[in-house]
C-alpha cells in the first residue's frame, strides 16, 4: 500500500475489540495505537475487551480512551452486533485470536448494513497457529475463511507471523501486510551504568510455559559462580512454580520476582542486559522496549526473536539450550565495551524501524485507503 495525502484525509471513527487489557505486548500496542491515533489524527477510538481483569485499562482510561467490557457469555455477539450497528463505525480492528473470531462474526453480520472496513492484527504464534489437533484446526479454518472478504484485512507484525498465516492458515498472500510493532522511545537514555558490581539481567513479560522461563533459571544455575543477577517481572500461570525452581536450583538470592507493572521504564533503565527465552514468539515488544533504553539483547533462536536479532543487533541461543543461554550471558559480563555495543546498534535500530508515530501514520493511511478502495465516503 502506498501512502495518502494526509490533507485529505478525515478523523476516522474506530472500533478496536481486543480479547483482553492483561499485561503484554498486544495490549501495549494497542494502547499506544489508539492514543496517538486519538491524538494524532483526531479520530474517535473506542474498545471493546472481554475479560473482567484488565489491570491495562488504567493506562487506556488515563489517555482519555473509551473503553467497555463485554464478558463472553451466549450474549457476546448479539450484545456486539448492537454495539457496532449503533457506533457508525468506518473500522472495525480485532486483536488476539478470541476477538478475531468472535469480534469478526458480529462484524460481518453487522456489515449487510453498514459498509466498513474489517482489520484483524495477527500478534503471535501460539497454538491455535499451528497446533494439530481438531479444535485448533477448526479455530484456523474460521480464521482463514473470516479473513476472505475483500473489506477484510489481515495485519501480521513480522514476516515471521505472515509465513505461518500462510503455510498453516493458506491465507492468500496478498491478502496479508506486514505492520512491525512499534514503542514509544524514550527522549533520552536514564541508564544506570555502574560499575563493579554484578551485571543485572532482566526478564520482562507473562510468567507462562511459551516464554520459557525455567532454561533461564536453569542458565543462572550455570553462572551461580559469577557476578549475574536476574530480575523477572511478570505474572502468570507459572509464577509459583518458577519460584519453587529457583528454590530447588539453590539461586533465590540472585533471582528476584516483581509483580507485573505498569511501569518498567524503571527496570529497563537500572539493568544491564535483557533476556527473552521464549520457545514461540511473534516478534517481541519488550525486546524493542529494551532497545529503547539501550540494553544489549540475548534472545531464542526463534521466528520474531531472530528478526529483531539479526545482522548482529543481539545474542542468539538455541531453544532449551540453557547452557548457550549461560554463555552468552556469560559474553556480555565479561564484555562491558560489547554491552555497549549492543546497546546502541539496539538503539539505532529501534528508533529508525519501530517509532510509534511512523507505525501509527502507516496504520491511519492503510485504513484510508482500504476505504476509498471499496468505494466508500470518508464520514465526519
């Protein structure tokens, strides 16, 4: 898609559904979407979430965004059907594969009536992506054929997300575009930089099996005898026996466990090097947050992760190889000049690929043109 004239473009009347306002990457993006979509271009932003736990919707109520919850129940689709008949809404945009499915078939329902338009953002690589088994297959086939309509467009945040919607879905290739994540880059670098002391590790993100956090721990096992410590901030499924592991491995006093927050800028500008082990990942927003803030990056060797990895800006380590992952830590304590390094390539990178106005700006001109290419009037 190529870029529209901005000075004939109007604000836009928006509809985000997103399965939840849990703590995690899709949820950041969407907030920070919205905002600069609201403030940027004027347009009127509301969304709709599912889940009664939104510890996020603080940060949504704060920018002055609409925001309403719809708990799923037999009512969710006739209750949002409603929603979007009545909101004269030009975009309809769902998020997270609950919402897809469920926010997509109000949509199309809705749409005999009201001519919008119909994104969904493809924000990882979890198992109704791939897994075999027939319920996650019939999931992907609802997917795939919600995804057919010419006024529906599908959004992955890597090449690595449109590969697998591709070979595992058989969505039609044109039918996808990728829109990398982006983040808010802080204006100047507050990191500490101390020296003589231990090198801080961080672990930013949802305590569940996919990040895989026990070949973390099992790596500071490995380094018991160096100056390492690690921070994990998070929560999740996980959390207690994580912590029952770093009991058993005899490290709980160089590993630390923060409850999720709000604010990390905290923890990213007062450590030294950030990790995210994951076993699947569809591209990794905390790894550009960690760039923002000039923290050199040892990730898995996996779809997204690599992406962002690659042409030296960070450490790779295969999957479940604890012991890869001991040694790059391992490379960057021994190496204060590479941290460095690695922390401004990092830097560089983010500010020049993954700024949130540009991903913002390219969002806005893609709904624009999706409207003016299915014939429909841009309203007031």
């Amino acid at each position: 898609m190529t870029k529209t004239d901005d000075h004939n473009q109007k604000p836009l009347n928006v509809l985000h559904i997103i399965t939840g306002l849990r703590f995690g990457g899709a949820e950041k993006l969407l907030y920070l979407t919205c905002k600069y979509l609201q403030r940027g271009y004027e347009s009127r932003v509301k969304i709709v979430y599912f889940d009664p736990y939104a510890p996020m919707k603080k940060l949504f109520d704060e920018a002055g965004l609409m925001t309403e919850l719809i708990p799923i129940n037999l009512l969710i689709i006739p209750r949002l059907i409603r929603l979007i008949a009545e909101g004269n809404y030009q975009i309809i945009h769902t998020h997270l594969i609950h919402a897809d499915i469920i926010g997509r078939t109000a949509a199309i329902c809705t749409r005999l009536f009201h001519k919008y338009q119909i994104f969904t953002t493809v924000h990882d690589v979890g198992l109704f992506r791939w897994y075999p088994r027939f319920f996650f297959r019939i999931v992907r086939c609802i997917d795939r054929m919600q995804s057919c309509p010419r006024y529906s467009h599908v959004i992955a945040i890597s090449q690595s997300v449109r590969e697998i919607l591709i070979l595992n879905e058989h969505i039609k290739s044109h039918k996808i575009e990728v829109l990398y994540n982006a983040v808010e880059i802080p204006e100047t670098l507050t990191r500490k930089n101390e020296t003589g002391v231990k090198i801080r590790c961080l672990y930013i993100g949802r305590l569940v099996k996919e990040k895989n956090l026990p070949c973390l721990l099992e790596a500071m096992f490995l380094l018991r005898e160096e100056p390492v410590e690690l921070t994990i901030v998070g929560e999740g499924t996980e959390e207690e026996s994580l912590k029952a592991l770093a009991g058993t491995l005899g490290i709980s006093g160089s590993v630390q466990f923060v409850p999720a927050t709000l604010e990390t800028g905290q923890y990213y500008s007062s450590h030294d090097v950030f990790i995210l082990p994951s076993s699947l990942e569809g591209l990794g927003i905390v790894i550009l947050e960690a760039f923002g803030f000039g923290l050199p990056v040892i990730g898995s060797n996996v779809h997204g992760i690599r992406e962002l990895l690659a042409e030296n800006r960070g450490l790779l380590f295969d999957v479940n190889d604890a012991r890869g992952l001991a040694t790059q830590i391992e490379t960057l304590v021994t190496n204060p000049q590479l941290r460095i390094e690695y922390g401004r390539r990092g830097h560089d990178y983010v500010i020049n690929n993954h700024d949130i106005c540009v991903y913002v700006r390219r969002l806005h001109d893609m709904y624009h043109l999706a409207l003016v290419a299915n014939g429909k009037q841009i309203l007031q």
